[in-house]
C-alpha cells in the first residue's frame, strides 16, 4: 500500500496555463508529430490533461490550432510550467 501513496505523490503537478508536449501519432501512415497543449485543467484521479492545442499542426490536418483535447499523463512527454516575471 506504500509504494501506491508514493507513486501517487511523485506524479507531475500540471497546472491551468502551463504547457505539455504531446507527440501525436497517424495511425495510417506512422507519421508523428510533437505539438504543445496548453492546459486548462486536470483530472488527476484519472490522469488525464484538458487543455487547448497551441501549435499548428503540420503532419494531423485533422487537428486544428486552439482545439480542445484531453490528453493522458502517459503522453506527456515534456512539461512547462507557466511563470510570471517578477
């Protein structure tokens, strides 16, 4: 039961406005891509991330610039958190 608290307490804290990286995967053709997702909010029971996308999308064209996704926290593969100059 330890390692279960501990495992829970050592995931990431995504926050509204911070930004992950999320590699984005055709099914069809294997192409992928890396795009950020800014996050408006987090389920952390679930482990899932909803956010806005915030890059232009080159290789998906079925995505779109601001769209609203939910992303796992398996898919995170970078986190940036929001700061605000002193």
């Amino acid at each position: 039961m330890a390692e279960i608290v501990e495992q829970r307490n050592s995931m990431p804290t995504y926050e509204r406005g911070d930004y992950v990286k999320v590699e984005f995967t055709d099914e069809g053709t294997g192409e992928s891509e890396w795009m950020w997702v800014k996050i408006d909010r987090c389920d952390d029971e679930r482990r899932l991330i909803f956010g806005r996308l915030d890059s232009q999308p080159v290789v998906h064209t079925t995505l779109r610039l601001g769209q609203e996704l939910a992303i796992s926290y398996d898919n995170v593969k970078d986190h940036q958190t929001f700061s605000v100059p002193n």
